[in-house]
C-alpha cells in the first residue's frame, strides 16, 4: 500500500485526527459545517458542554474557511490561507504556497490561536489513489482491480448450474446476451 499525504492533528482540536488528501480535491478546513474537514463536526468539539463551548475563545480564531489544500500530485501540494486571522506553514505566514518535498519532508500547518497540523506521507487507503496518474479526467481515483472485479456483473457460471439463469426479474428487464453459450432460454 503506498503512502498517502495526510493531515494528522497534533495541537488543539484537531489534535489526534486524521484526514488523508485525495489527488485533485481541494480540501477546506474551518470552523463550518459546510467545511470538508469541519471543527465543530470534532469529538473533541462535540464532547464539550454549550458552556464549554461558548467559553471557548480560542476556537473562535478559526475561521469559518479558514484554509484550503489542493494536492495534485506528491511534487505538487498547494496550501491557500482564507482567512483574515492567517494560516502558518512551518511557522510563516503563508497567502498562497505550494508544497514540493511532501515525500521526503512533513511540513506543520498552524492556524486560529493553537491549531496544529502536520501534513506527512501516511499508509494508503482504498478510497485513495496510489499514485499520481492514477485518476481519471475528473480527478477521481481509479478504481483497484480488486474493485473492478467485485463491480462486474455476475455472469452465471458454467459449472453452476443453478435455475437462476431461466427466472426473469419482475420488470422484464433480464439480459439473456450475458447467458453462456449452450444455456438455452427457458
């Protein structure tokens, strides 16, 4: 399974969670709800009574947006800060920056009052593409061969030779070009 750039949490409420980037999507992380990686959608945060909440001051320096990441490629991660309260990347200011060393240096995202994240090469998941090049126009991640294999449609097996073949579903749709040669329809 090859590495994966991910957002790992280190200080404040983001810390201890994880968000893997995906090829081609842009990733927001804020304080809203409509946020792709949401604060208030946190353990942490939903953990906290409403007094807590309310006294939180710190929370409130992160924005509603607050900053978003594209990752293009390894060579290729770009970090946008959106907010009026700034963004740090390795502790300077950033407005716009792209990342180029992801897959042999981590890099620290820091924003609001105490909001670490450290952006480093983690193991793959399903729902990830491998490498780059692995996506389709869209910038969706290919699927794997295993996936592949479980989407095709399940042509009846010649040796099994259940009478599953001759039922005809309730709509009339059944598909008898898919049939084995030599099955006859019935």
């Amino acid at each position: 399974m090859d590495a994966v750039p991910t957002l790992v949490g280190i200080a404040g409420h983001v810390e201890g969670q994880e968000f893997p980037l995906e090829y081609g999507k842009k990733v927001i992380v804020g304080r809203s709800r409509s946020a792709d990686w949401s604060l208030v959608q946190l353990p942490s945060w939903a953990a906290k009574s409403k007094q807590e909440q309310e006294d939180d001051h710190a929370f409130r320096t992160i924005s509603g947006k607050h900053f978003e990441i594209t990752m293009y490629n390894l060579g290729s991660i770009e970090v946008v800060n959106l907010s009026s309260n700034g963004t740090r990347l390795d502790g300077e200011a950033l407005d716009r920056e792209t990342i180029t060393d992801v897959a042999t240096n981590s890099h620290e995202i820091a924003f609001g009052a105490d909001e670490v994240v450290k952006l480093e090469l983690r193991g793959g998941d399903a729902g990830t593409a491998d490498k780059p090049g692995e996506s389709d126009e869209a910038g969706r991640p290919e699927p794997s061969a295993e996936t592949r294999e479980q989407e095709k449609p399940q042509d009846s097996d010649p040796s099994d030779k259940s009478d599953e073949s001759n039922e005809s579903d309730s709509s009339g749709d059944s598909d008898v070009s898919e049939k084995p040669e030599g099955e006859k329809e019935g």
